[in-house]
C-alpha cells in the first residue's frame, strides 16, 4: 500500500521504500527514515497516488485487520457501508480524541483502509482497532449476544441527548448518501437523531459521528 505527505512520513512506522522528489527540501525528515529512499520526478509520485503528497510517498505493508473477537471495549463504532476515505479518516480520529478504540467496517461495498485513510487519520491509526464483517446485520447479532445495546443513526428516531449510554454500545453511521441498510436499521434497538435547525435535513457523517461519540464520553 501506498501512502503520502509529510504528516505520514513522520509519525508511520515500517516502512518498505520512500519514492521522493528529487529536489524535496525537508532534510530533517529525509534523515529520520530508515528505509530506502528513491528519487523521482513529479509525475512518478502522482501517477502513484491520488492526493497531496508533498513530495514524498511511501510504500508499507497493507493494513492488518482485526477480528471482531478482538474488539472488547464498551464503545463500538460500526460503520455501515461508508465510502468516502475522508470521511472514514475523520472518524477514526474521532475515535481516537473520544478514546474509543474499536472500529468495525464491511468487507464489500466499503471504504478499507488506503492511503487517503492514512493521511487524513495521521497518528491515529495504531491506537484503534478496524475489524473487517462479512455481514453487519451478523455482526450486529454478535454484539447483542455480547451484551451490547445497538445504537443507529439517522433523521427520524430519539433526539440523541435524551438515549442512555450507560453499558456497552454499538453506534451505527451510515452510508453517505442513503444511511443505513433497512437491515441494519430494523436490527438497532434505538436510533438517534441529531435534532436540526436550519434548513439543511443531515449532517457529514463524520460530524454527525463526532457530536454522538462525544455525548456518549459526555
């Protein structure tokens, strides 16, 4: 997997390869990797990398996904068929600023874990948990059988201040465009709602996702 920018290079661990601009500036960091660096022109970088990559791209292994049986800790983060990387990023530091360390996302018809992820979730991702599902609504099930309350999100439901939280928690986002599955929704034992006031009817995911996990830490 390719990732890229300043920000990455600095605080990725095990890298494989660095491909740099050949008059890159940053000597400080050139010396603080330890890893073969090659020199090439601009084109190269961006023909590698669909982003701002400052100059520099890395090569590193794939991300490792854990199992759900990994995933312990009384806040879940469930993300039901997302597909925006940027959003998926936000997210994860999110979780991370909330201290919630445990992510779930579906293997098909999902954003995974890419560079764009890497990027914009910079210095979090080794301190959370992503488990890959084959299916949700499965998942969902596990997590009930495991004493997990379901919590979705979405336009009609309980204005989110007024659920209780207290316990283990699974909270739902859904895709971007449509929410969630009517699976999904149907296997929630509540759904939350984000009560507007202006004229728009949703939230960014990511937004939507930060006001929920932080009145859950609240």
């Amino acid at each position: 997997m390719y990732v890229y920018g300043k920000n990455v290079a600095k605080d990725i661990k095990d890298i494989e390869k660095a491909y740099v601009l050949k008059n890159f500036k940053d000597r400080e960091l050139l010396n603080s990797l330890k890893c073969p660096i090659e020199y090439v022109d601009k084109e190269r970088l961006d023909r590698m990398v669909d982003g701002l990559h400052q100059g520099i791209v890395l090569k590193i292994k794939d991300y490792k996904y854990y199992d759900i049986s990994e995933l312990n800790s009384d806040v879940i983060v469930i993300l039901d068929h997302l597909e925006d990387p940027h959003n998926f990023g936000a997210i994860i530091r999110t979780c991370e600023a909330a201290g919630i360390t445990d992510i779930v996302i579906p293997k098909d018809r999902s954003v995974d874990v890419n560079g764009t992820v890497m990027k914009t979730s910079v210095g979090c991702l080794d301190r959370v948990k992503i488990a890959s599902v084959t299916n949700v609504v499965n998942t969902i099930d596990y997590l009930k059988e495991n004493g997990y309350w379901i919590i979705g999100t979405d336009m009609n439901g309980t204005d989110y201040k007024e659920i209780d939280y207290s316990g283990k928690v699974a909270i739902v986002i859904g895709n971007e465009g449509s929410g969630m599955s009517r699976l999904v929704k149907e296997s929630c034992d509540f759904i939350a709602t984000i009560p507007m006031k202006g004229t728009v009817n949703s939230l960014n995911a990511s937004v939507a996702a930060a006001i929920i996990l932080f009145e859950i830490r609240r």
